[in-house]
C-alpha cells in the first residue's frame, strides 16, 4: 500500500502556511523594534511612558476639569480625551435624533418635505466634512456680533463670535439630590418598561409606559430636591471687558466641530433610517391601516421596531464614524486627545509612545462602543424557533 505524503493533506499545508506567516511577521516586528530602538537612541531619544509624570507646560482653552500648565502631560491628555468623548456623546445623540427625523421626512408624501430634505441630504454627504467645519468656524467667527453687541435672550443667554453663553447650576446638595432622582428614575423607567412588555405579553393589554416614564423622571428628582436638598443656586454669564464671564460657555471651536459633525452624520443617518423604513413589507402598513392606526402610531408600533433589525447594525458604524472624526477638531483649534497628544508629541519628541496612545483610546471606545450597540442589536434581532 503506498504511503499517503503529509504535504497533500490540506489541514498540514494550512497549518505550516500559517506557522510560516506567523514566523514572518514576528520576525520583522522585532527587527522594527530593535531599529527603532536603536535610531532612538542614536537622537538621545528616551522611550517609554515615563514622560506622562513631566510638567505639561501648556495651556489648554477648553477643559471640563480644573487644569493647569503645571499639571502633567497624563492630565493634560485626559482633559483632552474628556473633550473628546464629550463631543462624540453630544453628537451622537444629536445626530441619530437629527437622521430618525430626516429618514422619516424624506419618504414624507409632502413634495415640498421630501424634496428639500432629499437636497439637504444630498448636498451634505457629498460635501468634505473638513470644508463643512471651516464653513461653521467662519459662520460663527465672522457673521455673529462681538462680544459688545451680542444677542441677547432675557439676560440669560448671549450668542456672539465668542460662543455660546448660558446659566450653569452651582453644585450643592440641591443639585446633588437632583441628580441621585435622575438616576433613581432612569432605573426605574427600564425597570417599568420591562415589566409592561412581560404583562403586555401575557394580557394583551399595553400600559402607558411613557406616561409612567415622564412621571417618574418629573416626580422623583422633585420629591428629593423638596425633601433633601438646598436651594438651587445659578451662576449667570455677565459681561466682563471684553469677554463674558460666569455660567457655562460653548466656544467657537466645539460649536463649529459640534455642528458639522452633526449634520454631516445625520445626513448618513438619515440614509439608514430611509432604507431601514423601507425594507419593511408594505403589507404592514396595509396591516396596521386595516386596524385603524393612525400615521404617527403605526410608524412607532408596527415600521420602526420592525425597521430597527435593519437599522442598528449601518447606524453602530456612523456612531464609530462620528468619534473617530472628531478628531478632524485639530484643524479649528478645538483641544481634543488627538490635539493634546500632538502638542505632547511636538515637546517630548515621543512620537512613538503618543501615536500608541491615540490609537490605543480609539480602540477602546471603538471597541466599547461596538459592545453596546451589538448587545441592543442583539436584544432587537429577530427570534427564531
């Protein structure tokens, strides 16, 4: 009986080519280390981390925690990876908000809706999103007043080429009570919506769950501040020289990086959430017409839940798309991680460890992100027998 030879057996000739491309590729990751290593060492370049523990020594414009130049560059990267999720989570909400509402306009069956919501659409994705952001510092920058005559709404809000301006609360118990109720109530709308879905199941009766939830959000936060917390206490922006001073502010740069990446996202968005609508069967719209819904209820009862299997999954890449393009914020100023990192670059000469760091916290809320927006796609995907 001849002998079978090991080399045409397709799983040993799959195995050995991957042990070779394995090998290959350690090998010259650590011929690029050892090399880049040595011209390190060659520019009396240190490498590692211990550069985080070093006085910054510069200042950042914007910064959501108490910074100084005499802090560290590890704070001064937090503060700017905090600006960078701020923008991301803002404008996320924002944008899918923004795309459900633009998605349902443009199938609307008003000519004018639908037309201009189609040209808004069309205009913006295929427009840079870098030229959209210089469109929106200029705005901003160029047609708002000055500081002098800016717009004023009841001495509380002032709109100028300086920002935005508004009220901010002072910490204190109140706020704090406040805040414990939000939480509580946001507990307890999952809560409530859980178990009206398991008794709707059962009964066929559906409960008011947004009532339930509104009231718990109003009620509880009320029922602690009353019972538990001081009062509120407001700091109001005032004009100052020539700049306002006190309460919260939005300046140019987050404005402008806000907006564009809002709109421009949305506009994506609203694709998905188009093509989501449509993918569902026109016999459920003939369904829920035989049982006398109106409009409104049979875009919220029967199209969207049924919609959502086809939207989350594009939706969940936009989301990702709108993180990692904050990170254009460093062509308008605006100090985001990628800004910060590259300031610390420029001082430290650390290129290596910086770029490491950019790409490591990218990563992590890419990879974050994705996990929750595949749990909600899991929990929304269609159950079969």
């Amino acid at each position: 009986m001849e002998k079978k030879n090991v080399l045409n057996d397709p799983k040993v000739r799959s195995l050995f080519f991957q042990v070779v491309i394995f090998l290959t590729v350690l090998i010259l990751g650590v011929g690029l280390f050892k090399e880049t290593q040595l011209n390190l060492e060659k520019q009396n370049i240190a490498s590692g981390f211990d550069f985080l523990k070093k006085e910054a020594g510069f200042e950042i414009g914007e910064s959501l925690i108490e910074y100084l130049p005499s802090d560290s560059y590890a704070k001064a990267l937090i503060v700017g990876l905090i600006n960078t999720l701020k923008v991301a989570v803002i404008g996320n909400v924002l944008a899918v908000f923004l795309g459900i509402i633009l998605g349902i306009a443009r199938l609307s069956k008003n000519f004018l809706i639908s037309s201009f919501t189609k040209s808004y659409i069309e205009i913006i994705r295929n427009t840079p999103l870098l030229l959209q952001l210089f469109l929106w510092y200029a705005i901003i920058t160029e047609s708002f007043p000055s500081v002098k005559a800016a717009h004023n709404f009841f001495d509380l809000i002032y709109i100028c080429n300086r920002g935005f301006f508004f009220p901010s609360i002072v910490g204190n118990s109140g706020l704090t009570m406040i805040l414990i109720g939000l939480a509580i109530a946001l507990v307890g709308s999952f809560v409530s919506a859980y178990f009206s879905k398991k008794k709707q199941e059962r009964t066929g009766q559906q409960y008011p769950v947004l009532a339930i939830n509104i009231a718990l959000f109003i009620l509880v936060p009320t029922l602690l501040y009353f019972f538990f917390g001081e009062s509120l206490q407001f700091d109001l922006p005032e004009l100052a020289g020539f700049n306002f001073r006190g309460g919260m502010s939005f300046s140019p740069e987050f404005s402008a990086l806000l907006l564009g990446l809002v709109f421009y996202t949305s506009a994506f968005n609203a694709e998905i959430v188009r093509a989501g609508i449509q993918s569902v069967d026109h016999g459920q719209w003939e369904a829920a017409a035989s049982l006398a819904l109106s409009p409104y209820r049979t875009m919220k009862l029967v199209i969207l839940p049924q919609a959502m299997r086809v939207i989350i999954p594009p939706l969940t890449s936009q989301i990702l798309n709108l993180t990692k393009n904050s990170s254009l914020a460093v062509a308008i100023g605006f100090p985001d991680f990628v800004s910060v990192a590259n300031t610390t670059m420029n001082q430290t000469g650390q290129a290596i460890e910086a770029v490491a760091l950019i790409m490591l916290c990218y990563l992590v809320i890419s990879l974050s992100t994705s996990f929750v927006m595949n749990s909600y796609n899991k929990a929304k995907a269609l159950r079969e027998r």
